[in-house]
C-alpha cells in the first residue's frame, strides 16, 4: 500500500495519475475532500463496488454516494434533474450538498442499496476534481471508516482503520472537521433532508423554501 502526499490546493497530476490507475483497475483508495476522508474505486465497475462493501463491512441495503466533476455528468448519471435541483445546483456545487435523484439505468444497482436512487455531489476539492477528470468515471465517497465508526479526518486514521487492504491512500493533510455533506433527497416532486451536515438547512431553505426535515 502506497500513502502519497499531494498537494490539496495545487494538486500535482504525476501523483494523481497514479491514483486514477488504481481506480482504473478496480482498486480502491482512501482520498481526501473538503468533508471528511473517502473510499474511493470506479463506481461504474460492481467488482470495485464490491470491494468497498466489504472494506467497510456495510450493509448492502445502505447506498454508496457518488462524487463527479461537472454537472453534465450529474445528468448522464440521473433520469431527471428537477429545476429546484438546479437551483441547489447552483448555489452549493462545488460544496458539500449530496443530491438523492433517481438513478439512471446504466448505474450499478449496489450503489442504490436495494433503491432506484443515487446520492451524488460535486465537491469542492481540487484534488478530488482532478482525480476524476484524470478517470473520466464518478467515483465513490462513501466515508473512509469501518461502518459505524468515526469520520476520518487524515490519511493516518484511514490507515488505522484499513492498512494494507487499500490500494493506495492520498494524504491532503489534517480537515478542519468531520462534519459529511449534507443529503437532500427529491422524488417526485417532493423534498427533504436526509442528514444535516456542512450546509445547514437554514441555507438550503434560503434557496427553495420550506420543505420537510428528517431527523
């Protein structure tokens, strides 16, 4: 197991190269974003999808978020944007706003835990942007940790809960804090939050007004 060290604000491509390798060929690495740390492997490939289950020890009813570069992508991976998605859109993303839509058909069902829907966000991370520009496929970020334990928050509390079973780990430094993305969830026409986390609901409501909340 590789830990590389890059640089989060300039990441430097030779080393991010090396990570979108691993995710190429169905491995999986723990990575920074702006959040919390992440597993991440293909998640367009069920045999990396797999991998992170079981690394995790998760429950195959829960579903695996997904990160993506651009909101183009977002809508290749969902069967429809609603226009109040579009407005979260542009008031959070890059930011720390997962969006629960339904899930267009090509995505693995694994991710969907059992549902028809996927939760995916645009982060605020260069590195994290960089990485999936280079793999030119979404990747997974669901939190770097054993299912139930804390949030990791550096590349060492990843190697504590994984070793040598990942592939490789960046190290983007310490986070200023384990607080995840916030979750939104939309169907059919309705919304509400899921989990409160970085954005406050405050801030979401600002945008599209009142809908519910679930504790």
């Amino acid at each position: 197991m590789n830990m590389l060290k890059i640089n989060p604000d300039n990441p430097e491509p030779d080393l991010l190269n090396k990570a979108a390798d691993v995710i190429l060929n169905n491995g999986i690495i723990g990575y920074p974003t702006e959040t919390v740390y992440g597993l991440g492997a293909n998640a367009l490939s069920d045999v990396a999808v797999e991998k992170v289950f079981e690394l995790k020890g998760r429950e195959k009813n829960k579903p695996i978020l997904i990160i993506v570069a651009e909101l183009d992508q977002v809508k290749k991976l969902v069967a429809s944007f609603p226009a109040q998605a579009e407005n979260l859109a542009n008031a959070f993303w890059p930011g720390a706003l997962t969006m629960v839509l339904e899930a267009a058909p090509q995505l693995s069902k694994l991710l969907l835990g059992g549902g028809n829907h996927i939760g995916i966000r645009i982060p605020a991370s260069q590195i994290c942007l960089e990485l999936i520009k280079l793999c030119g496929v979404p990747i997974t970020s669901t939190s770097a940790n054993i299912a139930g334990k804390e949030n990791p928050i550096t590349a060492e509390e990843v190697f504590e809960f994984f070793g040598s079973k990942l592939d490789l780990i960046i190290d983007g430094g310490t986070l200023p804090s384990r607080v995840p993305s916030t979750v939104i969830a939309f169907e059919d026409n309705n919304f509400k939050i899921l989990r409160e986390g970085a954005i406050p609901y405050s801030k979401i409501q600002h945008v599209i007004g009142r809908f519910r909340y679930e504790r």
